[in-house]
C-alpha cells in the first residue's frame, strides 16, 4: 500500500490548484492526485468557455464574489508571469428589449457593489464601439477576459511539482473512501487492476462526481450533483471578428445560467453558447443515449422531477435550443442579426456540475463537506475555474 500525507481527487483546475497551494505550504508534503481521465482538465475545466469572469452576478459577501474579484486578479497574474494565453478584452451586457432594462440597472448596480466600475452605455453607443450589435442599451465590465484553462491547469500542476513531491496519476478512477483512525484508505480502479493508496488527509475535488466520493465514504449528503449540458457552436470564419469585446445577454435572474452569448476565444474565433440541458449522464455530452443505471441516477429522484416544475417554462426554451439550431440561432440573433443556423460548426460541449438539494432548490453557492481526514467539495459552481487560486487557498486553509 503506497502513502501519502495528502490524496487529491480530481485533476481539473480546482485539484491542481489544490496541488500548486500544498506545494506551497507543505513543501516536504508526498502528494499523490489522482484522475480517472487520460490527462489533466479533461472534463469540466476543458470544456468552459474559457472566460475569465470579473464578478458580475454574484451577491457582493458570497463566496463567489470574493473568490472571482480575487480569481480574476490572480488568475491574470500567472498568465503574465508564465506567458500563458489570455486576453483582458471586456464583457458588454446588453439589453435587446425595453422589459429587460429593470434587470438591466439592477445588474449595473450589483457589479458596483463588487467593485468592478461599470460604464453604463446607450444604443447609439454599443453600435460605435460593436458595429455588429444591436440593443436598447447595456453596460461596459472591462475586467473580463479570456484564457485557456487547460494551460492554466497544466501549468499549475508543473509549479506544484517543482517544489513538491507531487505523484500524478491518470486513468484511475476512485470507486471507495475508506476513513481510519489516522488515515483514509483510497481504493481505486487503475488499468492494472484494483489498487489502495493510503492518504494522511483527502481532498475531494471531483466535480460532477463530489457526491458519489461523499457517500462512498459514508458520510452524509443531502444533494445531489446534476450534469447541466452546455452546447456551443464555433461561427463560420467571417464571424472570427464580429466583435471585440464578450458580448452577453441580460440574464434570468433567478437562473444560474448566463444565457446564449458570444465569446472570442483563444486561437481568434468566436463560439456561440450555452444553454443548459439536463443531461442523462454525468458525462453525456451528446445526444440522450445513456445506461439503464445512468438514467436512474439522474431521474430516479423526487428532486429533480421538483426542480424541472418549477423551471418549467426555461426547461422548454433549453430544450428546444438544444433540438433547434433555428431556435438557438433566433437566441444570438436578438443582438447580433444576420447569423443563422448556416453559420454554425461544431463544437465540444461541455458539463456543468450543479448541486440541487432535496427539495429540488439550486444551491448558488459553495458547499463543504468535512471528516476528520477529509474535506470534499461539494458544489464548486461557475465561476470556478476563475476563482481555482483563491478557492485553492480556502481549501487547503481549512486542513491546517
């Protein structure tokens, strides 16, 4: 049995984070992270928009407009230090109708409590600065921009790994969590078999899987982590310019979902999307085919059936963008005209990993479940792979 003073699950952006903030603090510390994918940032944290967010929606206090406004400043920082991919081009929000104007101001005044200064912008001025946009107004967040998070991963994994004695293993899944006195038997299921590794503490940072590790240790959880599929389309080449800045819709605010929007990306195109699908697996991302036991584990419970009610009328718009291109492409076109399904290419769809509780409530913020000799967390929501630094630094603060 192989030891190791610290077992993190889960090579996504929050775990090397994780990895990167040990090595910093516990510099003698043997640290094995384990990832049941091939390499690093394969699900979750590679499949994102790769927007690095400022803070707009997040009620100013919460955990995630602390640990945004944080990430964004130290998420730009390591991409200037290690000549990392990234761009501070901005994020415009507009209004495409006169009743979404009250969401509108509201969301100005909530980005100003976070401390982002804001620059509140009329029609005629989004069509200067965005030839290709039309709105009845909007506002300007020049913090936002973009990034490649796998290269942010990759990279935070490589600081961990020079100053620590950090094992990294893929293709192994961890199927139990067994807790001990003075330690946390890690069984796992590698292509050489079944293997048990012992860790003086464990850190659970497996995304959509969190729930599954809690339970297997036997610990309670009283949520559940759903698979909200995002399905993006990359625009043909002549959209590779069709603006400088993000461009966003107002959103619901009683969703966590941002909407439809446009986003330039790293390596010059511009992708379309999200909406948000319930899919019928953790890792489903395309179509709905999926095992027998799959489908129970999502649509067996009373909670889900409790959540999809009462979003009834977004779970049909959601729905249909996802069965529509016509319909997905109606969304875009409120504030950029002219495109349509013909200008749509494929694209990797990505899974977003969201907590809901029994009662079929979302649960918007972050949610830490703890042993003895062990810390999980529960809900990591959006805008995680912004706020990995500072989440990272709140984990490994409640270890020691």
């Amino acid at each position: 049995m192989s030891a190791y003073d610290f077992v993190i699950i889960g090579a996504g952006i929050i775990g090397a984070a994780v990895a990167n903030e040990l090595s910093q603090k516990r510099t003698g510390a043997k640290i094995l992270l384990l990832d049941k994918a091939s390499q690093a940032a394969s699900q979750q944290t590679g499949r994102n928009s790769g927007v690095i967010h400022a803070g707009v929606y997040y009620p100013p206090g919460s955990y995630k407009a602390t640990f945004c406004r944080q990430g964004l400043e130290e998420t730009l920082s390591l991409c200037k230090q290690y000549q990392l991919p990234y761009e501070q081009c901005g994020k415009l929000l507009v209004a495409t109708e006169d009743t979404e104007l009250p969401a509108m101001e509201a969301l100005f005044a909530r980005c100003e409590q976070n401390a982002l200064s804001p620059q509140m912008l009329t029609a005629h001025r989004i069509r200067q600065m965005e030839p290709n946009i039309r709105a009845q107004g909007g506002f300007l967040v020049r913090q936002t921009g973009i990034t490649d998070y796998k290269a942010v991963t990759n990279c935070l994994l490589k600081l961990a790994q020079a100053r620590a004695s950090v094992d990294i293993r893929f293709n192994h899944k961890v199927v139990q969590l067994v807790e001990q006195s003075d330690s946390v038997n890690v069984v796992v299921s590698s292509p050489a078999g079944e293997k048990i590794f012992q860790g003086g503490f464990v850190i659970n940072c497996a995304g959509i899987f969190s729930d599954t590790l809690i339970r297997s240790q036997g610990l309670a959880c009283d949520f559940r982590m759903l698979p909200f599929r995002g399905e993006y389309y990359r625009l043909t080449e002549k959209y590779n310019q069709v603006a400088s800045h993000l461009i966003y819709p107002i959103p619901d605010p009683a969703m966590p979902f941002l909407g439809v929007h446009l986003t330039k990306m790293i390596g010059g195109y511009t992708t379309v999307g999200p909406n948000a699908i319930l899919a019928t697996g953790k890792e489903v991302y395309e179509g709905i085919i999926s095992s027998q036991s799959q489908w129970l584990d999502i649509f067996g419970k009373a909670d889900i059936w409790k959540l999809l009610w009462r979003f009834r009328k977004s779970v049909m718009s959601e729905l249909r963008s996802s069965l529509s291109k016509t319909y997905y492409a109606k969304l875009v076109s409120r504030y950029c005209p002219g495109i349509t399904a013909a200008d749509f290419l494929p694209y990797r769809a990505g899974i977003r990993a969201q907590a809901v509780d029994q009662n079929g409530n979302l649960i918007h913020d972050f949610k830490f479940i703890s042993s003895p000799l062990s810390l999980h967390i529960g809900n990591a929501p959006s805008p995680a792979a912004t706020s990995a630094i500072p989440i990272a630094r709140e984990i490994v603060s409640r270890i020691f």
